[in-house]
C-alpha cells in the first residue's frame, strides 16, 4: 500500500487530505450523504404530509433499522473479505436504483397510475431496501478508512470525514427542504439521483485492490470472533452502549416536521434551515477541533459532551421561537460532533485491520441504527405523550444515560489518547 506523499509536520491540520486517496474517499462520502439527507427530509415530509401521523415518521426510522441490523453481521463479514471498490459500487448502484424508484411512484405524470394510497408503502419499502444497502455501506467504508491513511493520522482523518459527512448534512437537508418547497418533489428527488451518480463516480478514483481479510473458518466463526472482540474490549462497548442508549432517547430530529409543521408553522424551507441548524455546529465544531483536538481526556470529554447534547435537545423541545430553536439545534450538533469524534478515532485505533468490516458491523448495531430505532421511540412518545413532553423527557434521559456511564467508568476518563494507543498494539 502506497502511503508516502510529502513529509507531513506534526500538528498539520490538513494531514489527512494530503493523500489522494483520502480525497476521493470523503468526497465520495460527501455526495452519497448530501443525497442520503436530502431524501431523508423530502421523504418525512412527504409521509407526514400525506399521513398527518407522527407515528409514521418513526416508522419510517423502523422500516430501515431492521433490515440494517439484520444484516449488518454479515455485512462486515463480506466488507471484510471483499473487493471494497467493488462492493461500493453495488452498494451504490442499490440506493439509486431505489431512488429512481420513489422518484417515479411520487411524479406527478404517475398519479393516474399509482393511486396514493399506494405512494406510503412504496416509501417505506424503498427504505427497508436502502436500509440493507446501509448493512453493507458502514463496514465497507469503516473498513477502507484503515487502510487509505496511516494509523498516527486516524484522529485527523476521523475528524476531515466526519467533517464531510457534517457538511453534506448541512446543505442536503436545506437544499431538499428549499428545492422540495419551491420546486415540488419530483424536481428534489432529480437533485438527489444525480448527486447519488457523482458519488459512485468517486468510488472510481479508489485503488481497485486493498488488503482483505481470508477467512479460514466459516462465517458463523468468523462472525464470533469479532462479537467477542467487541465485547472483551470495555472502552469500545462503553462507547457502543453510550451512544446507543443516548441516541435512543435523544432521537428527537425525527419529530422535527411536527415542529415545523404545527408548532412552529414554518413549512418545509423552515424544516431544511432547522435540520441543518445541527448540522452548521456540527461542521464547525469539526473545524475548530482539526486545531484543538478533544482527545486529551477522551472519555471524560466524551461523557461532557453527551450531557451538552441531551441538555440541548430540552431547550430545543421547550422553545416557542424558530430562531432560538434554530440555536438549541445548532448547539446539539456541536456537543454531538465532538462525541463522534472522540468515538470514530477510539474505534479505529483500538480495531485490528483484519477485522475492521466485523468491529464496523457490531458499532452499526449499537449505533449506526440507533438513530432509526430512536426515531420510532420519538414518534411513538410523541403519540403518547404529545411533542413537546416526548423531546424533554428523551433529552433527560440521554442525561440520565451519560450520569450512569460516568458512575461505571470513572477509571477510564483519566485516560489519554496515547494510553488509548498503546492499548491497540
């Protein structure tokens, strides 16, 4: 593997990007993620349009939570031993076919052949196919970062493709809310599929070859092995059941077409501005953490940040104002983009190369569908309990969550990140 452009100085902010193949690599997370929020907002809105049901928001989390976590075992145990350019590709290819597919059921030229009682189920069944691309997408992805830059780098690279990943979820969710607002919902879902396009066009720019992983036992073994790796290893489960159990609770993103619809009566522009809030303090919390990096005490900071987040998450359900719950939201994504930090560069050091695609496939079970289950959580509160009483009492149980993991793990959030280090060799 060629891992050698020019000498890079220590404290270079820009370390990672300086390997080609990390550009192509966040560029192509980048495109797909820029699609992949924009339809989240136009499918919620549509959905709830159509339904007026704050449940059937969190369905839509259900239907692509379940096959995700079915399948995400085996999905590692494939990115693993696979091509991983050539398992993108068909990766990809998936999510637009599914695309293509609610961009013609929702089409106005299409009303007189699909009856729109038709239009939900087709959605959701979309979403159920794109959650099993998604089982594959996060081990392909974890697995490929480990080996486009070196292991000294994973903080930097952690940080630069989180940063993407923030900056896409900023302009999709604007753009699909203003382009599905002004334009209507065929215009949005054309934005989409060609952003989806470019994307498995930067697959392209990858190395065709990476190592891999050859299993010498079956699948079920194999699968074991990495299940056993996860749960012997108490900062990375700790890690895994924090963000689970916070994200659970604090699922309360999926009710923000309620907000913007009911409570705040600012449409679908107002719900685009509200979804990228998070995003804007997000990307720029990243930006300020390529200079001041949160890993000198990374579990103590990561438990703070936590606690910033649930605590957000309160005033945001509490506030009558779109402006101040656009800076309750902003606030959010900033306590949540320093958590995902500190969690993506503990898990890419303390993970073997040859199990990155199996690690990855357990984390997407703890976390990567965490949102999804979330959502129906927040949804079947918010029918239970009302919306507002639905997003204070996750908040406060996303604290409540980060209190219990600190009174169980005081030992570790003495730790730096070199003691972190020299647990992974």
């Amino acid at each position: 593997m060629d891992l050698e452009p020019e000498p890079i100085e220590k404290k270079d902010p820009f370390a990672a990007l300086r390997y080609r193949e990390f550009r192509s690599y966040i560029s192509m997370r980048f495109f797909f993620t820029f699609a992949y929020q924009m339809q989240a907002v136009v499918i919620g809105f549509h959905i709830y349009h159509l339904t007026k049901d704050p449940l059937a928001l969190g369905l839509i989390g259900l239907c692509e939570a379940i096959p995700a976590i079915s399948i995400a075992l085996y999905g590692g145990y494939v990115a693993d031993k696979s091509e991983k350019r050539g398992l993108l590709l068909k990766i990809f290819f998936a999510v637009f076919l599914c695309s293509a597919i609610m961009l013609v059921s929702t089409s106005r030229q299409m009303h007189g052949y699909v009856p729109t009682s038709y239009i939900v189920p087709i959605m959701y069944a979309m979403v159920f196919c794109i959650g099993l691309a998604r089982g594959f997408f996060g081990p392909a992805t974890f697995s490929l970062m480990g080996h486009i830059i070196p292991k000294k780098l994973y903080p930097n690279g952690s940080t630069w493709s989180s940063s993407s990943w923030q900056m896409a979820s900023i302009l999709g969710p604007a753009t699909g809310g203003l382009v599905y607002g002004f334009f209507g919902i065929t215009a949005t879902y054309i934005v989409i599929l060609t952003f989806i396009f470019i994307a498995l066009i930067c697959i392209f720019f990858l190395k065709k070859h990476y190592p891999h992983y050859i299993p010498k036992e079956n699948i079920f073994q194999s699968v074991s092995v990495g299940l056993k790796f996860v749960f012997k290893n108490k900062m990375m489960l700790g890690a895994m059941c924090l963000d689970l159990f916070s994200v659970f609770f604090g699922g309360a993103v999926a009710l923000l077409p309620v907000f913007a619809n009911d409570i705040l009566n600012v449409g679908s522009e107002g719900l685009g501005f509200m979804r990228a809030a998070a995003s804007t303090g997000a990307i720029l919390t990243m930006l300020l953490m390529t200079r001041f990096s949160p890993m000198n005490r990374p579990w103590r900071n990561l438990l703070i940040a936590v606690v910033g987040f649930g605590t957000s998450i309160i005033c945001y359900g509490l506030s009558k104002s779109f402006y101040l719950t656009l800076f309750f939201l902003f606030c959010e994504g900033a306590f949540d983009s320093v958590s995902v930090i500190i969690r993506q560069t503990i898990m890419q050091l303390l993970t073997p190369d040859e199990m990155r695609g199996r690690v990855s496939a357990v984390n997407s079970m703890f976390i990567g569908s965490s949102n999804e289950i979330g959502a129906l959580e927040s949804g079947l509160t918010a029918k239970l309990m009302r919306t507002v009483p639905a997003v204070v009492f996750g908040g406060s149980m996303t604290i409540g969550i980060a209190v219990i993991t600190w009174f169980k793990t005081k030992s570790l959030t003495k730790l730096k990140l070199n003691d972190i280090h020299r647990r992974s060799q």
